[in-house]
C-alpha cells in the first residue's frame, strides 16, 4: 500500500464512479495490479547517505500478486534502463 490507494480507499462506499476532476480520469487501483509492481531494494537506509533524486546502489525486484508469497518476487535488470 503506498499514498497512491488513498483516493481509491477514501471513495469506497461513498461515491459511485469516482472521476479525478482534474484529469478526468477514473480513480481506482486497476492500474496497480495490471502488471507486476518495481520495487528498488537497498541495503543504503540512511538518508545522509542515500538521497536526493537517486537512490543507488541498489537491486530491482519484480513483484505479483500476493506480496507476502515469496514465489511471487525476482530479481530484474533495472527496468528505467
């Protein structure tokens, strides 16, 4: 969950369709679980250190699904590349 589902949560049970009036588009989570999430893991926690713009060094991971199910993770090549 990130502050992204905030809307989606908030709308629930209380309005039917929900468009963002800004842009027009329909809110909701479908694009969260379309297609596997990205995720930068690094073992680089303080933010003296690692800050700013980039966050590096670190190792792309791929998740599905159930996030808490290890088989649904894996290590990818850096997807902005």
């Amino acid at each position: 969950m990130t502050n992204a589902d905030v809307p989606t949560m908030a709308f629930d049970g209380l309005v039917e369709n929900p468009v963002n009036p800004f842009t027009g588009k329909q809110v909701n989570n479908d694009e969260k679980y379309a297609h596997d999430q990205h995720v930068l893991a690094s073992g680089i926690w303080d933010i003296m250190k690692n800050n700013g713009t980039r966050f590096e060094p670190g190792t792309w991971l791929s998740v599905h699904d159930d996030v808490r199910d290890v088989n649904n993770w894996k290590e990818i090549e850096d997807p902005l590349k």
